[in-house]
C-alpha cells in the first residue's frame, strides 16, 4: 500500500470482510489496517492537490 505514495489516488475500497466467519479476528485487524493505510494515502493526496504539501 505504501508504494501508492504519491500517485494522485481518488478512492479505495476494502471488500469482504467478514468478522462472523474469523474466529481469530486477524481478518478484522488486516481489513482495518488496510482501511487505515488507504485513509492515510487519500488525505496525503487531497493535501496535495490543494497545494498543502
């Protein structure tokens, strides 16, 4: 995910995860940590285009 940095992203997506089914929870915890590290890459994005960074 962190070799997205700086491409001028617009959106993205976390699809099928579904805790019922994880009895460990580690499908939980991947699908949150990869939401973060989206989250992290469109605020750096945003920032840019409006001449922030």
């Amino acid at each position: 995910m962190r070799g997205l940095r700086g491409l001028d992203l617009v959106g993205g997506d976390v699809v099928e995860v579904s805790p019922p089914f994880d009895m460990s929870g580690n499908t939980a915890l991947v699908g949150v940590t990869v939401m973060w590290e989206i989250l992290c890459l469109l605020s750096e994005a945003v920032a840019r285009r409006r001449g922030r960074i």
